[in-house]
C-alpha cells in the first residue's frame, strides 16, 4: 500500500489527531503536542481509504491558486472587508443582541474568521473576495462563537437562526473556496 507523502504539525491546542488533505493534494497530519511523531504513520495507515478518496477528489477538482495580492491590493480588501464585517455584524446581531470585543481583519493563512475568548472577532480580508452568501456564513458563524465558543449543537443552532442554510455553505465554502488555495 502506497503512503502518500505528508507533513507533520504539532499542536498545543489539539485535542485529538487529525488528518487534512488541502485543496492542493497536500497532506497534513496534525498531532497534539504529548503524541509521539511515529504515531502520524500508524494514523495516516489507519485512515488510508478516506486519504485516497479525499486525494482522488483533489485532482478532479485541482483549481489553480488564487494569484498572490500586492500589498496595496490588500489594503483595498482589508478596507473591503472590514466595513462588509461591521456592516453585517451590525445587521445580524439586532437578531441575536450578542456583546462582542473588535472586528479585526487580518492576513491569516489558515483561516476565514475566529474568535477569541475575549469575544474579539478576526476576519481573513479574503472574505470580501467571496460570494456575499458566503462571506454572511463566515461572519455569522463567528459571531455566535461570542455565545458558544464550540462547534455545539446549540451553537449550529444559534448559526441557523439567521444561516439556515448554513450546512451546504460550509460545505461549498470547503470545497471551492479552500483557504489553503490562496496562499
């Protein structure tokens, strides 16, 4: 049986292994930070099925990566999406009166939003390049994490309030929009 190549990342805030394969074919295996690296082998084997499909997928779909963005460029689209974020944040949350820190836009490499413990929210400036129904997803579902800092059934709950459509969103924010693309 052919093992794909992959990368190893040890992770403080991991609970658990996990297995990604990027929009690119790239493997990861994600390891919490007490689990000996040997372990990513033995997974990777265990998960062999799923790594093939996901693999198979990736050269159906191979898109080319989205093309590097100068940096006044990237002024233009942080200033796009930090007033899309206050704009929509300021509309949804008369739905849910949620308090929450500030809006920040960042260049993450890895992710579309997040939310501290602080409540303070982070968007990708990416999002203001997205599909609006996308980019209202993104900015709902970090929202709600100001409530429930999980991926709970309350929380998925709380998103579908405003976002009942939420599932094939992430799903269509997965498979064509993958963040790893626009590195």
């Amino acid at each position: 049986m052919h093992m794909p190549p992959y990368t190893i990342r040890k992770s403080r805030r991991a609970r658990h292994m996990r297995l990604a394969v990027h929009s690119d074919g790239a493997v990861i295996v994600t390891l919490p930070w007490y689990v000996p690296s040997r372990m990513a082998e033995r997974f990777v084997h265990a998960h062999h099925a799923w790594l093939s499909s996901k693999l198979a997928t990736c050269k159906k779909q191979q898109q080319p990566p989205m093309p590097k963005h100068t940096s006044s460029e990237i002024r233009t689209y942080t200033k796009a999406a930090r007033d899309l974020a206050a704009e929509r944040i300021a509309q949804v949350n008369q739905h849910y009166q949620l308090p929450f820190g500030r809006i920040a836009i960042r260049n993450q490499r890895t992710r579309w939003g997040s939310c501290s413990k602080k409540k303070n929210i982070n968007f990708n400036y990416r999002i203001a390049l997205l599909p609006a129904e996308l980019a209202d997803y993104i900015i709902v579902h970090e929202l709600c994490h100001t409530k429930e800092f999980n991926h709970s059934t309350k929380f998925w709950a709380l998103v579908a309030e405003t976002v009942p459509e939420y599932k094939i969103l992430r799903k269509r924010l997965r498979e064509e929009h993958s963040v790893y693309s626009m590195m």
